[in-house]
C-alpha cells in the first residue's frame, strides 16, 4: 500500500446519530486502524453521538476542540480539547457532544468501525428508530446496553 494524504476536507460525510464522521483512513486498505474527524454541527450540547455500547475493538478519541463528555459504563467525564480517550475492546461506553464546538478524532481498530458507520449513514434516519439501530449495531458486533440496565 502507498502512503496516503486525506484531508477531511476531501472525505465523504458519514451521518450517525447527530454526528458527522468523515473518514481520514483510505477504504480497502489493509490497516489495522481507521481515523475519522467527527463533530456535531448544529446540535445542541448534548445531542449527539451513540447510546451505551460496546464493541470487539479498541477505540481511542482526541479531543481538538471543545468538549466531550464520556460515559465510561458508570459516570460520565468531561475531555476537553487536548484530552486523548482510550477505550479497550469489550469496554460499555458513550459519549456525546458536551459544547456545540466539540471536535475529537475517533480512532477505532482492528474491527468494522467504518461498516458500521456507513451501514448507520445508509439506514439511520434522525430521530433514530432503535430496532434500525439495533440491527445496524448487530450486524457489526456492536451491542447496545438495554436501557435501565448496569454492566
């Protein structure tokens, strides 16, 4: 595989959940990460992002402006910019847009992030019907915590 340049710029706009991911990592490569720019525009604080889940791969977020707030199957937090979030494999998570200007990198591998996101964009519309969630999240080894429930 050649070296690659990609600006977010020039990435298509995936829409999940109130988010918009624009994936940084070329498709069809053999890597074992991929890194989308994610934001919220629009969105009220608060607004974006998934339910608790988890899922079988690793996840890391860097936060470049604003703030993000993490649920780490417990309590949420508060990352602000320059913050770095890792989530490891297996672990129940959230998170969501804390300030309307919250920017973060998602680095997610190995494992079927980008799938995910694109099947999402394709089939989620707003506001969510969870059974289309559910499926999605399914299909790609994701699972979504039952509501009420605790880990």
């Amino acid at each position: 595989m050649p070296v690659t340049v990609t600006s977010a710029v020039d990435s298509p706009v995936l829409h999940v959940l109130g988010e918009e991911l624009r994936p940084l990592t070329p498709a069809g490569h053999a890597l074992s990460v991929e890194v989308f720019e994610t934001s919220a525009p629009g969105q009220a604080p608060g607004e974006a992002g998934p339910p608790p889940h988890r899922h079988p791969w690793d996840e890391i977020y860097v936060v470049l402006n604003g703030t993000l707030e993490v649920f780490d199957g417990m309590t949420w937090c508060d990352a602000k910019a320059g913050a770095c979030v890792c989530v490891p494999a297996g672990q129940w998570h959230a998170y969501r847009n804390g300030t309307a200007d919250c920017r973060f990198l998602t680095i997610a591998g190995p494992g079927r992030a980008r799938e995910l996101f694109q099947q999402a964009d394709a089939e989620i519309t707003m506001p969510p019907d969870m059974d289309t969630v559910l499926s999605v999240a399914a299909r790609n080894g994701l699972e979504i915590m039952p509501a009420g429930a605790t880990p």
